[in-house]
C-alpha cells in the first residue's frame, strides 16, 4: 500500500474503503476468472493478454 491508503482507512480517516469500512462484493459475471490454485503466474499473465489483445487493447 505505497499511498497508505490502507493506513488512513483504519484510522477512519476514509469511510467506506473496500475491505475496511465496506465489504467487497465480487461481479456477477467476471470478464475473467483466474484460478492461481490452478495454473502458473506466468500462465495467469498469459490470460490476461490473451483477453486485452483479443479487446484489440494491447
């Protein structure tokens, strides 16, 4: 957390940060699902190209 952003969310400094004062509620569809039980960084990194390259993105 380079900003501290984090930091300051604990010390109530920001309300309704993700995971602090606000839960994380997961998408209902996911553009992308990566299994990191399931497969190398390297091959997660793959996946993630693959989709911005085929978006015409990268």
């Amino acid at each position: 957390d380079p900003k501290g952003l984090y930091k300051k969310a604990r010390a109530g400094e920001i309300p309704n940060f993700t995971g602090i004062g606000s839960s994380y509620e997961p998408p209902e569809a996911p553009e992308l699902h990566l299994r990191s039980d399931q497969a190398s960084p390297d091959a997660l990194a793959q996946q993630v190209i693959a989709l911005l390259e085929a978006r015409g993105m990268l």
